[in-house]
C-alpha cells in the first residue's frame, strides 16, 4: 500500500486520463500538461510547459465569444479570488479552429494560501447522429471535401425542404450567410492550401457553435450558409451576431504567420411567401451592410430569443 502514496504514482494516473489536465503555477504558467490535454488540443506537453495561459499558443474565448483570459479566466482566475470555477470556454486547437470545452478549475492551497491552480477540461463533442449524418454525405457525393461540410447542392435541397415546411406548417427558421472576409487575399500571399485550411478552420469552428438541430453547408467559395431552425426573427439575428464572434476568435498559425480570421455575417428569417431567392436575397442585403460597417459585430446582446448559441453553465 506505500507505494501507491510514490508521488509518481499520483502523476502516472494524471497521465493517463482521457480528459484534459494540467496545473498552472502562481505566476500563471504551465507546469503539467497531461496526454488528455495533448489530445484534445493537438499541443504537445514540451510545446506549452513554462508558457503562460495568455500567450497565443493557449487562447480561449468564453462562450460568448469574448476573451476569457480578459474577463473571468477559468485557468487562472482562481489565483485570485481562491475560488472553484467551472464553466464552458472555447479553445483553440493547435490547427486552428475553436473546440469548446468544460472546464473545472480548483485552487491549490498550501500554509502560504493559493500557490497553483489544478485544471481538468473535457472536449464537448457532437451529437454521433450527426457526425454519422457527415459520413453519409460524402458516400453519396453530397460533401465538401474541403471544409467537410454538405456542398452546394445538397444545402440548396435542405433549404428548400425547409421553405415547403415553413409554407405548409409555418415552423419558423431563419439563414445566416457566414463570410470569410479578405480570402483571396490569404490564397495569393500564402497560396491555395492556406486558403483551403482557413476556410477548413472556420467551418469546424461555426460547426460546433451552432446546435445539434441547425443545419451548416458551403455556399460559395468565402461562404458557409446555416439554417437556424425553429428560430423566431431575434433569435435568427442573435444566433448569427454569436457566429460571427465565435468565429473571429479562430486563427491559423502558418510558415510562422499567425493569419487572424475575420467574418462578416448576414441573416433573415423566412417570411409568408419567400423563395429561396427572395430570402437568401435579403440575407446578402444583410451580409453587405455588415461588411461596409466598420463595427459589424458590436456589443453583446443579452436579450432573449427562440434560438441560442450554446450557453455557459
């Protein structure tokens, strides 16, 4: 029985554990970084052991898309109030795009007060219906191979499922045009397989920002389409200012450049009447305005809607 009080032992179990764990020191760095945490982020241990948790390598929003590590850090926040947090961040992966997780972060206390924080963290994965929805696809030809969303056609066809239910049944649904702003410009600087992975990286980012109902396709080259379903007019226009941040926070690390990316977003709701032409028409009208206005995302809003992004526990 005294071996299992080796310190080791204790590290060893730590090790193994298929959720994310690591501990972060008094001055806010990293001193251990378990295989969960490697395998949830994509970083090595040797890649972030002695960082601190705001450098880039370990960036995170909170569920609003807001830099946690400027508001309520659940990693470090704990330090200085000495309380236990819990909540829901999104987290970069190392190529890129957000992964939201759970975290817990409880302080470590010893006779001289707080001298650490342990933190576990576990990936909130999508539904297996849907990803098994994903796999479907691309054995009849309907996916995008490279953001690995359902391509044109096959959006275009749900669309239009929906405008037949709406007209017969007035369930109410509303689009959210998803733009990558400046693109082309990213294709001829770092050529097309930079272009392809930011777009790659923005799909997964919005994929897991939307809920398990909505429905995510590639429209266009720059373009994501989402139908957010049983959603009423403020609950469409919320949504979409929520992916637009959401986003905004992915970013792609490439030949040394850290390529920072931007949306503009656009939405409508479906209205007695629409086509898929008169409302996808009115959601470019949106997209456009957005994208002239120099504070296309704006401040937070707080009010209510049929239809949420995920929200923090």
């Amino acid at each position: 029985m005294n071996e299992l009080r080796d310190p080791g032992i204790f590290q060893a179990v730590l090790q193994s554990l298929g959720i994310g764990v690591c501990l972060v020191g008094k001055d806010m760095k990293l001193l251990f970084w378990n295989s969960g945490a490697e395998r949830i982020t994509g970083y090595m241990s040797q890649e972030v052991l002695g960082h601190f948790c705001q450098d880039n390598i370990l960036s995170h929003c909170n569920s609003e898309a807001c830099d946690a590590c400027a508001a309520l850090c659940p990693f470090t926040r704990p330090l200085q109030d000495a309380s236990q947090r819990k909540g829901r961040v999104q987290l970069r992966h190392k190529e890129g795009h957000q992964i939201p997780v759970r975290v817990q972060a409880t302080p470590i206390r010893s006779e001289r007060g707080v001298i650490g924080v342990a933190v576990s963290f576990d990936e909130q994965k999508l539904p297996m219906d849907r990803d098994q929805r994903q796999h479907n696809l691309a054995a009849y030809g309907c996916m995008d191979h490279v953001t690995g969303l359902p391509n044109h056609s096959f959006t275009n066809f749900h669309l239009n499922e929906n405008l037949a239910s709406f007209a017969q049944y007035h369930l109410p649904f509303g689009v959210v045009f998803v733009e990558i702003d400046q693109l082309d410009g990213f294709r001829l600087k770092y050529g097309r397989a930079a272009a392809d992975a930011i777009s790659r990286i923005v799909a997964q980012t919005v994929r897991h920002a939307l809920r398990p109902s909505d429905f995510l396709g590639r429209w266009e080259d720059n373009q994501l389409l989402a139908l957010m379903l049983h959603c009423d007019r403020r609950g469409v226009h919320i949504a979409g200012e929520r992916v637009s941040k959401v986003a905004s926070c992915a970013g792609l690390r490439w030949w040394g450049d850290e390529l920072l990316v931007t949306t503009s977003v656009g939405d409508a709701s479906a209205e007695v009447g629409d086509t898929a032409d008169s409302l996808l028409a009115r959601a470019r009208r949106a997209l456009q305005h957005n994208s002239s206005s120099p504070s296309r995302v704006g401040q937070q809003d707080t009010s209510t809607g049929i239809c949420m992004a995920p929200k923090p526990d």
